[in-house]
C-alpha cells in the first residue's frame, strides 16, 4: 500500500477550553454516566478546483465526518445552522458566530491535485472558544488513497481534542461465513475498519477460525483444518504469502502475536493435555510455559511483553489467570458468577476483555489486571471474542442469533459500554481482530 507522506502545514498553540482542559489546553472529555456531551464539530466544507478535486474533498470530509460521529464522541453540526458561511479554505473564523450555535469546534479543508498527478489536502482545526487554531496537517498520496487521507484527518481531530489515541485508520481480519448453519463456509476476509474496502484473504476450501494481527505488522496468525488437525497459519496481508508455523503433533490453536511480533503464544494439545508454549519466529524454538493436567488456553500478552493473562479450568470451572511471560506461578483474576474466557490485554494495558457465560447468555466485558472493576459490556444469546482497537478505546466483538439458521454478526462498542452498534460487513461474520494503525 501507499505510504502517505504526511507534512507539517500549521500549528498554534491552544488557549483556554470551553469544557474540561488538560495542562496544555486541549479539550478533554468525560465520559460518566448522564454527564457525557458529545463535542459538537462544525466542518462547513472542504474545498478544491472544480472537478476531481472537489470531488475528493467533499469525499474525503464524507469520510471524515462518519469516522468521528461513528465514534460517538462527536456530534456534527447541521449546515443550516451555521451563521457564518466559509467558502474559501483560507477565510478567517468568526468566532463569534460559531460560539453562538454551541460548535465546540470548527475543521476546514482543501484538496488538489499536484502537477505530478499526487493528491495534496490540507485540513485546520480552531477551538471556537479558545478562538485559535488547534491543528493543521497536509498529505500528499495516490489520489486513489482519498478514504485513507480521510481516516488521517480524522485520527488527526480525534486526538487532538479527545486526548486518545487514533484508530480511524485501520483494519478488521474476520471470518466471513455462508451457507446454512452446520454447513458453514468459512473464510477470512478483511476491511477497513468503517467496512470500506472489504475482500477475501482466503477462497473457503478449507475451514479458518480465530485470525489474529500483528501489533506491529499487517502479519496475520490464524487456524486452518487444512491438514485435518487444526495448524497455525502465519500470512502476510500485502504479499498474500503463507506458511504453516510448524507441525505439531495434536492440536494447535489459539495463537496471538507478543507485543514486538517476534514471539506467538499458543496452545498446544499433547498427550491429552493442552498447555501454554511461546515460539520464537525467528528460529522457530519453543517453550512449554504451563505443564499440568488443566486445560489452558487463549494466551495473551500484556503491552509491555512481561505477563500473559490466559484462561483455566485448573481450580474446577473455566476461568481467567495472570502468570509471568515466562511461566510459572500464576494468579487467578476473575471471581464473579459463571465461566470465563478469551481473555484479551487492551493495547493501553489498563482493561482485560474477556467473555463471560452464564444464566444462559455468554457477555463481552472489561476488568482491570487484578480482576477489579469488572462491568459487562454487552450480553446476548452468543456474545463473544472481543478485540481491541489500536488506542484501546474501543472494543469489537461478535454476536450470534438463537435458531437453526441463526447467524453471526460483527458489533463495535466503547469501553464506557456506550455506542454500541453493528458493524458493515457484507453477510455474516465472526473472529474479528483489530490491526495496528497502517503505515
């Protein structure tokens, strides 16, 4: 893919915030119970030279304004209420104006396509009741790159008046199904994370489950019953090559990158007994990091690479356990009603996800590392797999509908339990994870 060439074009300094303020003067925003306000983003248009580049700006803020109001902190400001009317990139704000009809803040732009045939857009910023620019960014890409450039610009205003890190600028792998329940067509399939540019990485001949991405790579880990036996596969999304990660005798599965994609923590069944191991890519060596008759799965590594939260039934029923990264003693987190698994550690390293059964329903929820602080995100007849975004604000997950025919659906929701909604994907879907940002 195309790297886009990212320039400084202007920056000042923020002043005072109409909300809450952080030290250097960014708004920040809280989100608790009947308190959260959306911040409310005025963007009266972006503008190019008639022709292809109008058209791109008008797509390209298109794109912007569904990524920041598909976030649900943002709220769009309708254009009939505007006071002021900018028909030029370069007009200066009247404050004033946009104080009046409550826009927090206000985001211009401007297209054009360069002599070398390269698309140039430029965005500003301006905090309305700071009544400064915040933020201004140009980018020069393919003009076929015009829906990245608009996830740029709006990680660009997310974070900038959030406080949180970017994820606009994403990928989701899945498992894409069809055909009838019991005889399910299984095949991985990947999107931009809004379901925009959406295809398939595998043509369904063989059974694939539980892909998973590289934290720091478009690298993919996933399981294939194409030799019968579940086998880990690694394949590389640009080059589309692939390879079996070894052959193990049993069953593998449950594999997941460490932190700087050069180890994978799995399961490995042996003997009857399925334990913990971690490979090295490099040289392909692996270490057994739990041996007893338990069964133990779904690894996962902290972000700093030193812990690894997994599931257990080693005290009786299915639940979740924190151990070093190099085995050993390991300290049991989830207490509450029902059976817990999938455990998954957020990018941020404050939240575990996890899934949750009981009282006939499985539930997506968040728990701090020591267990504490656990609330139930989302519960359903089917609620399961969770997967964080890339700043660990949002998680996605599946559901699954009761019935013979029932069928899977992807679903996004913020970690506060708010916004929650399903996600675009063509047909069925499950096993969704989260890429890194792109390139």
């Amino acid at each position: 893919m195309t790297r886009l060439l990212i320039a400084l074009l202007l920056i000042l300094p923020a002043l005072s915030a109409p909300r809450a303020q952080t030290n250097d003067g960014a708004l920040e925003i809280t989100v608790a119970g009947g308190e959260f306000e959306p911040i409310s983003l005025a963007a009266p248009g972006f503008f190019g030279a008639p022709g292809e580049a109008a058209d791109l700006a008008q797509r390209i803020r298109g794109v912007v304004l569904a990524n920041l109001e598909g976030s649900g902190l943002f709220r769009a400001v309708p254009p009939e209420a505007f006071i002021q009317q900018i028909d030029d990139f370069d007009s200066a704000p009247r404050y004033a104006d946009w104080q009046a009809i409550n826009a927090d803040a206000l985001l211009t732009g401007r297209a054009s396509i360069e002599s070398d045939g390269r698309l140039l857009v430029q965005f500003r910023l301006f905090d309305n009741f700071a009544q400064g620019q915040v933020e201004g960014l140009q980018f020069f890409a393919d003009p076929a790159e015009w829906r990245r450039i608009g996830h740029k610009i709006a990680d660009a205003v997310y974070a900038r008046l959030t406080g949180e890190g970017p994820y606009f600028d994403s990928r989701i792998v899945y498992v894409h199904e069809s055909g009838p329940k019991g005889q399910r067509v299984k095949r991985l399939a990947v999107m931009d994370q809004d379901g925009e540019n959406h295809r398939f990485l595998t043509d369904g001949r063989q059974l694939v489950v539980t892909p998973r991405f590289s934290p720091v790579s478009q690298d993919l880990l996933y399981i294939s019953f194409e030799r019968g036996e579940p086998q880990i596969y690694l394949l590389n999304i640009a080059t589309g090559q692939q390879e079996i990660l070894g052959n193990f005798p049993g069953m593998s599965f449950a594999p997941r990158f460490s932190p700087d994609g050069r180890q994978v923590v799995m399961s490995l069944e042996q003997g009857g007994n399925t334990d913990i191991y971690v490979m090295e890519l490099a040289t392909r060596r692996l270490t057994r990091l739990t041996d007893g008759p338990a069964i133990e799965t779904a690894p996962s590594f902290s972000p700093d690479g030193r812990r690894i939260v997994f599931e257990s039934d080693r005290g009786g029923g299915q639940q979740i356990y924190v151990m070093s990264a190099s085995g050993g003693p390991a300290t049991r987190i989830s207490f509450g009603q029902g059976r817990y698994g999938t455990p998954v550690w957020s990018p941020r390293g404050d939240l575990i996800a996890f899934t949750k059964s009981g009282g006939g329903q499985f539930a997506v929820g968040v728990m701090r590392e020591d267990g504490s602080d656990e609330r139930i995100l989302d519960a359903s007849f089917l609620s399961e797999g969770p997967t964080w975004s890339p700043n660990g604000r949002v998680i996605s997950f599946f559901r699954e509908s009761a019935g013979a025919n029932g069928a899977a659906s992807l679903w996004s929701v913020d970690i506060t339990g708010r916004n929650l909604k399903r996600l675009n994907v063509p047909g069925a879907g499950s096993d969704p994870a989260w890429s890194p940002l792109l390139p």
